[in-house]
C-alpha cells in the first residue's frame, strides 16, 4: 500500500441541521424593518463605530448607496444567476459579493447579517434556509459571516465546503492570528482594505471549483509519469535544498496537476492547502515573469503563520512551476540558488524532456483507453488521498457541469445521505451511474445508459486491473523526505 503523501481529507466541522426558533413571525418583521433602514442606520445598530470620520462619509453616502442597492436587486442578470457567495463581517461591514459590487448590495448584507444576528439572540445558530429551489446557507466563523444562496442542486454540506474554501483563501493572505487582532481592536474595520486584489484570487476558486472535481472528493491529481522520472525529481530537490535550513515542502506542478510533493519529516500537507496552491498557480500569470517571494499561510498546516515561498517557472523549455516552502522570511536569495541547482539536475537527467512529453501527449477518453461503455471514471486512492480521471469525452465534453453535478450528488448520496452506502448502481435514461467506497479506494463510473448490472461489474474489474498496473505511473507512490 502506498505511504502517505497528504494528509487524508476531513468533513468534520460540517453539519446540515436547520436549527431556527419557532418564532418566524418576529424573524420575518426583523427582516421588513432591516431592509428599509439606511446605511447610516445600519452600521451604529450591528457594530460600533470606532471613527467619527469614517462614520459621516457613510452617512453621507447613504442615499445614494441605497438607491444603487434597490436598482441592483431589480436586475434581471444578477437575479438569474444560479449561485451567489457572500462574505461580511460580524458587523455586516461587506466584504466580498460573488456577483455584483457589494458597495450596491450593502442593505442586502445587513438583511443577513441580521437573520444571524436574530438567531444568535435566541441562543441558537441559523445554518439553512430552503425557499422552493433556493438554498441558503450560513457559515458563521468568528469574524466573519458567509452565505451561499443557491438554485443549484448542491446540498447544504457541499455548499459549506464551498464556503470554507473561501474563508480559506481569506486566511490564505491574513491568517487567523492578523484577522483576530484586526476585529479585536476595531470591529467596524472594512477588511477590504487589507484584502486589495484578493477578489481575483477568490473569483478564481470559485470558478475552480466548479470545473475541478478535486475540491469535492478531497483529493489532488498527478501528471502521468514513469515513477523513476518522478523519485529522480524528488531527489534533485531534496539534494539542492539539504543545505537549507527550515525548507518544509517542495512542490512541483503542471496544468492543475501535481508532479512531485517533497515534505519534512513528520510534517503533511493537507489536500485544501494543495488546492490554495493550485488556485494561486494557476490565477496569477504574474509569477511566470519572475521568480517571486510570496508570503503564503496554509490554514490546515498552520492557520495563524505564514509560510514564505520561493515560485518560478523551471526553464522557458518547461513550463512547471516549482514552489519552495519554508519558515525563513531570509533565504529567498539561498532558495533561487537551489532551484538553479534542480533545474541543472533535472536537464541533465532528461526530466524536462519527461514532463513536456507528458505535458503535450493528449490524455485518452476513457473509451480510447478501451472501456467503450464508460464515458467517464474518477478513481481515488484513499491511503494518499490522489485521484485519477481520464480525459473528459462524449458528451459531457460539451456540459462539463453536468458531469461535476452527477459527481457530486452520487458523492452525497454515498457519504452524506440518510444512511451513508458502500455501493450505489443507478440506472436513467440518460446515463448508469455505478460508485463504491472501500477501505483502499473510491471509485465513480459514469456508464452508457444500456449496460447491465452483470456488464458492469465485469467492467469495474477490468478497470480496476488496468489501474493497479498502471498505478505508480498516475500516482506518487513514494514518500519524498527532505
């Protein structure tokens, strides 16, 4: 069995009980009342003005914030949008709106803040709220309040799990320590300031996430490689930073998709850091023009520091970003060195050429790969928490959300139904959907609607020997120690 390379995915902390108060009669007026009030009404009822300054400019902006407000809930596009994310601040000071410019939105965000507020006062906490095909869910963090409202079909967890993404990313660039202090010493404080630019990171995530089934199944992708080529790899960034004190991951990767993960000993990246990572890469085309230092705080391994990473593209010849992590704030100079020194290895051992190879070899449908009745699979190794999925074929090439929504609800219905399942075959006239869950694996087919449950069982078979001989070619199956 293959040794641990990150931490394995948890959905402890996420619950779907409603637990709201009998009185919905108050809750409704409480509603009506906050949504007539001015800015300048708001802002002294939810949170404590620390600025007198501060205090008359939003006044005097009140009226026509207001009135920019009421045009932009009348606006058919935004509207019509199938999912909003919010973000705001215990006070209701707004922070950040998936759509739309939150500046307009502002008596929308304390309509929210208010429902939490009216709950909280009933010793209770509002999770959710189901409106006909509306879902609205809250994540109340300390600081901070969260709401997705969503005429998806995702249910409440999966919508929580989104949520926490982006109060990740949030912490991602503050951490939890500068996020407390900040609040403690001004509760009214506009996080925004300190979050200049951010909005693109998180836009990003959300748009990530919706196309990457690496978020839902907890788990990260590997580009194919010959497992030589992979330890050969590891082993040049292991050589080139020994030297370093306080290097903590090396991480290697390519189009969403990870080459190597280099740890120290005793120390494992969870699969939502990995994720982070994944999102920065690939949002921020500024790092491909030179090496940067980035100060970068990974909620799972250390919510309250930074870790400093070295990024930089390997050569112009190979376009895979190398990301040296380390707790130095003063090696950027001694790390630039190291990834002179990988590079040099890596050419020399013909490693670039490897991963161009790969890079540029077009990635087989599941049918190329000569299963005809299946249209699509992701298989996750659970012992390292990494997943494999062919390239997406007919005809989900054309509705790639379609496909991501049949993931994600047979993922519900296997671990967060009713009565969680081991095995699931489901059969439409559209397509067969077959998903177990064993101690080693997860494994999820999608099937052409005609195959039979006998047909099926000996497909999973044969893809399930078609993996394991192919298993240290998609996956790192070795632990890589600095």
């Amino acid at each position: 069995m293959a040794s641990n390379i990150v931490e394995e995915s948890s959905e402890n902390g996420i619950t779907s009980e409603v637990k709201l108060t009998d009185n919905l009669e108050h809750l409704n007026t409480c509603i009506r009342e906050v949504d007539a009030l001015s800015i300048s009404q708001q802002q002294p009822t939810f949170s404590e003005q620390s600025n007198e300054n501060t205090e008359n400019e939003d006044n005097q902006s009140a009226c026509s914030l207001l009135s920019q407000d009421e045009d932009y809930r009348k606006n058919a596009d935004w509207l019509n949008k199938s999912k909003h994310i919010f973000v705001m601040s215990t006070a209701g000071k707004p922070i950040y709106s998936r759509h739309g410019n939150e500046n307009k939105l502002a008596t929308l965000f304390g309509v929210m803040q208010a429902i939490v507020s009216f709950v909280q006062d009933q010793n209770d906490t509002i999770k959710f709220v189901q409106a006909g095909n509306t879902t609205t869910v809250f994540l109340i963090k300390t600081h901070i309040i969260l709401v997705a409202v969503s005429k998806t079909q995702e249910n409440v967890k999966q919508l929580v799990l989104q949520l926490n993404y982006v109060f990740n990313q949030i912490i991602s660039i503050l951490t939890m320590t500068t996020l407390n202090k900040t609040y403690e010493k001004r509760r009214n404080f506009d996080l925004r300031r300190s979050l200049s630019g951010v909005e693109r990171l998180i836009d990003h995530l959300l748009d990530f996430y919706e196309k990457e089934p690496a978020f839902t199944f907890g788990a990260v992708q590997f580009l194919p490689l010959q497992s030589s080529v992979r330890d050969n790899i590891g082993s040049a960034i292991i050589q080139a930073c020994s030297k370093i004190k306080n290097v903590v991951f090396g991480i290697l990767l390519a189009n969403d998709q990870f080459i190597t993960i280099v740890r120290m000993k005793k120390y494992f990246i969870h699969p939502c850091d990995l994720h982070l990572i994944l999102n920065l890469v690939h949002a921020s085309e500024s790092l491909k023009a030179a090496e940067s230092w980035t100060p970068l705080c990974l909620p799972h391994f250390n919510e309250d520091g930074y870790l400093y990473s070295h990024v930089s593209y390997l050569a112009e010849d190979c376009q895979a970003c190398l990301l040296l992590l380390t707790t130095d704030r003063d090696v950027f100079f001694a790390l630039s060195e190291a990834k002179q020194r990988i590079v040099e290895k890596l050419r020399r051992g013909n490693c670039l050429e490897a991963i161009n190879e790969s890079l540029n070899t077009p990635k087989e449908t599941a049918i190329v790969s000569g299963f005809p009745e299946i249209r699509h699979y992701i298989y996750k190794t659970k012992s390292t928490s990494q997943f494999y999925q062919p390239t997406v074929g007919p005809p989900y090439n054309i509705n790639r959300p379609l496909l991501f929504m049949l993931y994600k609800r047979t993922q519900q219905l296997l671990h967060h139904g009713g009565s969680p399942m081991k095995l699931i075959f489901e059969k439409s006239p559209d397509e067969a959907i077959l998903a177990w869950d064993t101690k080693e694996f997860e494994l999820y087919i999608i099937f052409e609607p005609l195959i039979d449950t006998a047909a099926s069982i000996a497909t999973v078979s044969r893809l399930l020997n078609w993996l394991k001989k192919r298993e240290d070619r998609l996956f790192q199956m070795n632990q890589l120690l600095f």
